[in-house]
C-alpha cells in the first residue's frame, strides 16, 4: 500500500544520507589528523581543543598506597579506593560505590552538585575497612576523574570550559572545578587533597597503560564521547612552559566537538543539535554517543509516523518526547534474534505505547537501528584512524614489530554489541589486513577510576 511505500522511501533517503562508504570514512579520518594538528597549534586554532592534561608520566607500575578516585561525567557517579602494592603485589584491593545523580542536580547550581558528590565521598570514606586507612598525619588523596571540557593549569587544578551531556550549571562554567569540590570537602570536614584532576579518557589510557605497556590511546564511547593520547612533546607548538622531561604529553583531544564537512548529517542530526542543550556543539557527538542514538531513531520513527501513517492513523503521543527512546532499548531492539521479533514488539508496547505491531512494523524499526548504529560506529572507528594517522601508527615499517593497543571504555562499546563487532571490523577494513595486526583495541573496565588513583598516587604530596 501507499503507506508502506512511504516509509520505505523515508528508510531508503535515511540509508542513503548516513552511507559511510571507506572513501568517506578515510576523508573524515583525513579531517581528524588536520584538526588534530590545527588544535595543537594554536589556542583555538580548531574545533578540537586538544587540551594539554599535564599528564607527562604515565603509571609504570611502581605505584603504592591507599587512593581514592572519583567519577564524574554522565547519568552516575563512582567513588572507589584503591589498594596499590607496586610492581609486585599490583592493585591489592579495590572498592567501589556508584550514586545516581538526581537529575535536578545537572542544571541546578554548583554547591548543590559539587555538596552532594562530596558528602557521597565523605559516607564512602566513613566505610573504609579496618587495616586500609592511611598512615597517621597523612592526608586522603584522590584523583578526580571529571569529564567534560577543562582547560588544565597544572595536573590538580583547572577551570571548566563547558558542560556537555545533558548538564548545564551555569555559575560553574569558567571556574576551577577542583576549587569548587575542595570547597564542599572542607564545608563537613572532609579532609582530603585532590592531587589529579583528570578526564575520564586520560583515566583510561593511565588505566590501560598500567596492565600494558603498548597502550597508546583511550576512547569513551559512553553516554557522550572523547579520546586522548600520547604525543610527543615537542609536536604541541601551543605547549606554554619547558618541554617535559619525558617528551611526551597526554592529550584530551575532547574529539566530541569534531565536525567535517564530509561527516554525514541529516534532517535528524540538525534538529536533533538545534533542539539540544548546545546547539553547534559536539556534533562528532551528537552522531556517535549513546545519549542520541536513541533520540535519533525516536525521531525518524516520528517523522515516518507523520508522515507515512506508520504506526496507523494517528501519531502515538509518546513518540514525540524527546530522549524517551533511551539507546540500551534501541540496542535490545536491534539485538532481537526471535523470529516475531517479539522485544521490538514488547519495547515499542512498553516504551512508546504502540502496540499490535506487524512484524514488517518491527523489521523496518530494526533496520532503521541498524543503519543509525552502524553509521556511529562506522564513524569511530574512523576518528581511531584519525589518531593512528597523527602518531604515524596506521602503517606498519618494515620488519617492526611494535604493537599499538587502543583502551576503550564506556557503556555503549561495553554493552551494544553491533556497534562495537561493526566498529572493530570497520577500523580493520581502513587499516588493511596487515596494518591490522598490529593495532589492538582493549577493553578497559572501569580503568578510568584506577587510572584516576594511579594518577593521585604518582603526584601525591607525600613523593
Ligand atoms: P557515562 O558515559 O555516563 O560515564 P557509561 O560509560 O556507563 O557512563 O555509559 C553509559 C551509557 O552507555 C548510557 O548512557 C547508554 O547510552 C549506554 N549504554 C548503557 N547500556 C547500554 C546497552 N545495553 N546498550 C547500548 N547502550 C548502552
Ligand atoms: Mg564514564
């Protein structure tokens, strides 16, 4: 019928804007390693800020003592301690505890947020166990992991640039976010020292780096997305002060800001960001990151309603709120192996309150996941090229052996399988069968937070 050929057609059109083929996918490779030199070079000289982290030493393993590590950076927050014994004993023991953010907090003011996350820590702390506190006269350490665009004046301390991901707390934008957090310590005599402000990506690579020696790169791809890396020290031309003495530094690319002429935007994409929190921001983001995935399809979904009468004659009032068709469901709904497809049946029913749908219905829902999950993923895996390209590690010199291993985190690549299987085999595909022996991409869990503490250990006050 007329209905079906519609939204086949609006399908068709989705398909055809978010086509990936390997020469797009090399041209926005290509993009990230100018971007990549044009933000290094100067101040604002490109839409990667690729932010210097003061991380000039990554954990070599000869870490010791009781840290603590904080995570900030999306819809939950973690606090854990760390045990560290050194090269040989390695991490002795480790405790975590994980505290949603009550949504009025993201957009309220920072003492409520900054006051809440400090009392969290300071119950945490209550509980450390007999025989783990730190020896008498000595001061707490933590390594705070905070994830969103800071602009570093020295490993512990550094001014926010801008909230991304769904914040949005004004009077902090501009201000030392170690400064705020130490604030709401001292107000109930939380006595502990925040000796490394880092991002939940350098967390990462210090994470990764501490279990293997050829770790190179971390990305998130979490409910937004970044990367860092290692470069050389002397190929940052902005970099203010002496050259450190390892000649190297860590950078936070904040590769969420990028944007190409050659990414591949829709209709959706463009009122999806007009619409957002940061309209123009983050659009490398806004296609990839598991905040919007799910958003996207929810409004292609609307729009074939609309406008092909897809779910019947009327539009189903919950398809028209936003952020409701969340990115673990659309995943479910892709990963739908039974043969009626009864989960996309049963998400569509409990989420959008559709029900009696056909299962043409659900096959064209899948198929619409599919071809928004594969363009992110597809997209990744270009933005790693894009790092490799800049390191000089996407091909391989004769008779080398090196090995590059990239740690990558985040509940997206954790748990949506298609997505990751389709970034892996994407980054092999660009980098060729050769090339790709020798890059290696990990999963790196939760080394974000012992990264964080391994960072507060090798600056600890006490060294
Ligand atoms: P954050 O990025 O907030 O620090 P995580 O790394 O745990 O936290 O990532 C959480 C995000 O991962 C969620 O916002 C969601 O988008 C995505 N995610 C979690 N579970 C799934 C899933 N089963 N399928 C797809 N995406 C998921
Ligand atoms: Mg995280």
């Amino acid at each position: 019928s007329g209905k079906w050929a519609r939204a086949r057609a609006i399908v068709k059109e989705l398909e055809d804007k978010c086509g990936t083929p390997i020469g797009k996918l090399r041209q926005v490779a290509d993009a990230m390693d100018v971007e990549m030199h044009a933000g290094l070079a100067s101040e604002g000289g490109s839409k990667l800020k690729m932010l210097i982290s003061y991380v000039d030493n990554l954990p070599t393993g000869d870490e010791k003592g009781l840290f603590y590590a904080l995570d900030l950076g999306g819809t939950n927050f973690r606090v854990l301690r760390v045990q560290l014994g050194g090269k040989e004993e390695g991490v002795v023991n480790q405790e975590f505890e994980e505290v949603s953010i009550p949504p009025h907090l993201m957009t309220g003011s920072s003492d409520a947020l900054f006051d809440f996350i400090a009392e969290a820590l300071a119950k945490f702390v209550e509980s450390e166990p007999e025989g783990f506190h730190p020896p008498p006269g000595r001061q707490r350490e933590l390594g705070f992991t905070f994830s969103f665009p800071v602009r570093q004046t020295s490993i512990c301390s550094g001014n926010l640039i801008k909230w991304t991901k769904g914040f949005n707390i004004e009077d902090a934008v501009g201000g030392d976010v170690v400064g705020l957090l130490t604030k709401s310590m001292e107000k109930i005599g939380l006595d502990m020292r925040v000796s490394a402000l880092v991002n939940d990506t350098i967390g990462t690579l210090a994470g990764g780096r501490f279990y293997n020696q050829d770790v190179i790169a971390a990305v998130i791809l979490g409910t937004g997305t970044n990367a860092a890396y290692v470069e050389r020290a002397h190929a940052i031309p902005k970099w203010p002060g002496l050259l450190p003495k390892s000649g190297e530094m860590v950078i936070n690319m904040e590769w969420g800001n990028f944007r190409s002429s050659h990414l591949p935007l829709t209709e959706y994409d463009q009122v999806l960001d007009y619409e957002s929190l940061n309209p123009g921001e983050q659009i490398f983001e806004k296609l990839i990151s598991g905040m919007y995935l799910g958003e996207i399809v929810r409004r292609i979904l609307l729009k074939m309603a609309e406008e092909a009468d897809f779910f019947g004659e009327s539009v189903p009032p919950k398809l028209k709120i936003p952020f409701i068709l969340r990115t673990p469901d659309m995943s479910a709904m892709h990963h739908d192996a039974s043969p009626d497809l009864k989960v996309v049946g049963s998400k569509l029913g409990d989420i959008l309150e559709i029900s009696n749908t056909s299962l043409t219905m659900r096959k064209i829902v899948v198929e619409v996941c599919d071809i928004v999950a594969t363009r992110g993923a597809r997209l990744s895996a270009a933005g790693i090229l894009g790092i490799l390209k800049k390191i000089g590690r996407d091909t391989v010199k004769a008779g080398e052996k090196q090995k590059s291993v990239i740690a990558l985190d985040g509940g997206l690549f954790e748990h949506y399988t298609k997505f990751r299987t389709c970034m892996e085999s994407t980054l092999k595909e660009l980098l060729g069968e050769e090339e790709a022996e020798s890059i290696v991409i990990e999963h790196s869990n939760d080394g974000s937070g012992i990264g964080a503490a391994l960072l507060a250990a090798s600056h600890s006050q006490y060294l």
